[in-house]
C-alpha cells in the first residue's frame, strides 16, 4: 500500500512538471508569435533548459526579395557576439603560452600609438582607450588592405589613457583578432576553425567572406520607419575579431554545451573571462560588469547569474544569453534589426515565472500638451524631455506617442513602453518603464513628494 502511494505521488508530480512544462512553452510560443505578428521579427529562437528545448522557431524571411524564409538551419549574421569568440580564443592562446594577458600591444604591432602601454587585458576588457570603430573604412570599400586598415587606426585619436576609463571599441576586437593570426601563425578564419568550431562540432559557423558562397546564409535588412532596406555592402576582409563570424542557434548551442566542460577552456580560463573586471569604473552603464568577451550579470539579468553579449549591426541584431546556474540559454538571432536582446530579456522573464507582456499593436492617441509638460523631468536615470508640444525619451531621436493619457511608447522600438503614475492629487510621482514587456520597478521623479 505504501509503495503504491509512493508511485501515484511520483506519477502526479511527473504529470503537474509536464503540464508545467507545457503551459511555458505555450507561453514562450505565444509571445514570440507576437513578436513575428507585431513587430515582424525576423529569425531564429532557441530556448533551452538543461538541454531540453523548449522553443526553437523560426519566423519571417532569410531573403525578402525571393520570398524564402528562414529555415532553423538559417545561418546569421553574429555581429559582436564574435568578440565572445574572439577573447576565447585569445585565453586559448594564453592557456598554450603563445601570449600572456600582459603582454603589451607593441609585442605584436611595434609602433602603434601607446603601444608600450596598451595590454591584451585593456582590449579585452574596452579599457585601452582606442575609438570606438573605423566602419569608414569596411563599409562600402572593396579595396583597403589590412595593413592599410592598421595605418589609419594608428591616426585615430584616443578616448582616453589606457586603464583609466572604459571605452567599447571595436578596434581593439579588431586588433585582437590580428593578435590572434600574429600569436598562432594562422589566419584568424582558421584558428577558429581548428581550435574552436571544429572541437565544438560547431558544422555551421564560419568567417563572412566577400567572394565565397555560404548555403543558407540570412540577408540582412535595415528597418528604417515602417519598411526595410537592404544593409549596405560590408567589407568582410577587415571587419573581423569584432564582428565578422555566422552562425545558426544551433551551433551557439553546441558552443555552450562545449563551454560547461574543459574542451575549448580551463576551469581557470573559464573563471577569468567571467570576472567582471571593470568594477573599478562604476557608473558606465553595464560596461562594469565586463569580463573577457562577455557581460557577467549585468542589470538586466533578472536577478540571476547572466553570462551574455548582443550584437547589433545594419540589421543584424543578436543575443546569447547562458544562465548557467539555471540550466538556461536563450538564443535569438534577428536578420531584420529586430531588438534581439530585449526579446531575450522577455523570454528569460517567462522563464523565471515573472508578469511579461505579449507584444500587442499599439493605438494612439492625442495628448493636450499642457498635460505632457507634467510629465517632463528626471527619474533617477532616466529623462522625459518636452520640447514644442511633445514628449521625448532620454533625448530626440526618441519620441514618444502616447495610447492612454499616462501610457506612451515609441514608434520606432514598441516595446519600449512608459507608464507614468499619479498620486490622488493627479500629480506625477514616479514612471515604470517596460522592456520586452518586462516592466520594471517605478522610477521616482526628482522633486516628486511621492504619493
């Protein structure tokens, strides 16, 4: 009798887990179709816990002039989720002793600016203080040599000396990745492959190419307003090390399997790319909470131990996000600029059981200006502007339209929602700003008295 009270109970928490299980993924379902159906997303999604899918999807079209979809085998364009792969292979490098993390810049590149005083540290961690990019070479250019390349980012200004801010730079990706062919005496394309994608059983990722045909490889498409255009043309010879790879959903998966073991890393290789080493530099947004290559529990974690990076670039827009202690990866790789990180937030949110809207079409409506000049002010750190009759978000380039007389959300990203609150009195108070559909807590306005 005991024993078979025993099995009925195991039966009925076998049978509630799988309802469970069920109900979530009809709700991660439910709102990615929503995301495709609102927001016309388009690519590939990737949800798993401890290995079990529960959502791999693909939405809208790899190639919209021919109308063809995007399959789950759909190769994308990664954009900076490549300088995750990038720092690896650089602590690969340093585990085998063909370079040590202190090594300095000139070691590799004599004669570069600061040189003597740049470490592989600094680039890896966006504290050497080199620009941000030098896209006006590799956009729209067919014929500029590496070398060339080198020349004018040796002319470019510095943010900063090295070590003492942070800075997000592709150039030092960009440098890293030479780092990595002048290291290992191999082309950057190759070591990848060997060393990394070959051991990861990673058969669908590789090196974007000017002149090679990739099968199955997503177009990207560039929103601008309500229609798309094609990106422009991209010089794939020097836009590499910070961004530059493809991949499919599956393949990141297979790379996060293969990171929970010792195969491409070390325990203590493992550790040090998830240290957050630029603590030191409090207030710069989440670049605080960079390790190598990756963010480690940056704000919008949920509360949970995050290991992630995104990538955005002329309609691609990418996020890898590995909860390890969770068992979790959510994976969404766009080819129609659609807001990949924050869908990943919203996912993650479902996951960990907390209130998420699902993308609906907003309606709007009119405001008397008199009205939205209340709501101009600071809360904490974010900024409504009223400036000639309408409301801004931070700053100009994001207008909001409002679809109730207290809610109002931008046209560009609708996502992106405010809710301002009121007290009896009808007197601001505070604003909730919702992301993904995850609302976070209120903001309080400066100067406000409260409720």
């Amino acid at each position: 009798m005991r024993l078979a009270i025993i099995v009925l109970l195991f039966c009925l928490g076998s049978i509630s887990t799988s309802v469970g299980q069920l109900h979530l993924r009809q709700q991660l379902a439910t709102y990615m179709q929503a995301q495709h159906d609102v927001n016309r997303f388009a690519g590939v999604v990737l949800i798993t816990r401890h290995d079990t899918i529960l959502l791999h999807q693909a939405y809208g079209l790899a190639d919209a002039e021919w109308a063809v979809s995007n399959t789950l085998d759909t190769k994308f364009a990664l954009a900076s989720i490549t300088k995750h792969i990038t720092a690896l292979a650089v602590l690969q490098l340093a585990e085998h002793g063909r370079l040590q993390l202190t090594d300095k810049l000139s070691t590799f590149l004599p004669g570069f600016p600061n040189g003597d005083a740049i470490s592989l540290h600094q680039l890896l961690t966006h504290t050497a203080g080199l620009a941000l990019d030098f896209e006006e070479l590799y956009l729209y250019h067919t014929a500029v040599s590496k070398d060339s390349a080198l020349a004018f980012i040796q002319k470019q200004p510095a943010q900063f000396d090295p070590g003492t801010r942070i800075g997000y730079s592709n150039v030092g990706y960009f440098l890293l990745g030479q780092i990595i062919e002048k290291a290992s005496g191999m082309s950057y394309g190759e070591y990848l492959q060997k060393n990394i994608f070959d051991v990861a059983a990673m058969t669908n990722t590789g090196l974007h190419s000017n002149t090679a045909l990739v099968p199955s490889l997503a177009r990207s498409y560039c929103r601008e307003g309500e229609t798309f255009v094609k990106n422009p043309y991209i010089n794939w010879d020097l836009n590499v090390g910070h961004d530059g790879l493809y991949s499919t959903a599956g393949d990141l998966a297979k790379l996060d399997r293969a990171l929970r073991g010792t195969a491409l890393l070390s325990e203590a290789s493992k550790s040090l790319m998830a240290t957050q080493h630029n603590k030191r530099f409090p207030g710069n947004g989440f670049l605080d909470h960079y390790g190598y290559g990756v963010f480690v529990d940056p704000y919008y974690s949920h509360g949970r131990h995050l290991l992630t990076h995104s990538g955005g670039y002329f309609g691609a827009m990418t996020t890898l996000d590995r909860y390890p202690q969770d068992g979790i990866l959510v994976t969404v790789l766009s080819n129609n600029q659609a807001e990949s990180h924050w869908i990943g937030y919203g996912l993650a949110g479902i996951l960990f059981g907390k209130a998420v809207e699902v993308p609906y079409v907003h309606r709007p409506i009119a405001v008397a200006p008199p009205k939205l000049a209340h709501y101009a002010g600071h809360y904490k750190e974010i900024r409504i502007l009223y400036i000639n009759g309408q409301l801004y978000l931070q700053d100009q380039d994001t207008p909001l339209v409002a679809e109730s007389p207290r809610k109002f959300f931008n046209q560009n990203i609708p996502d992106r929602k405010v809710e301002f609150l009121t007290n009896k009195a009808g007197r601001v108070y505070a604003l909730t700003l919702t992301k993904g559909g995850v609302k976070d807590p209120p903001r309080k306005k400066s100067g406000s008295a409260g409720r």
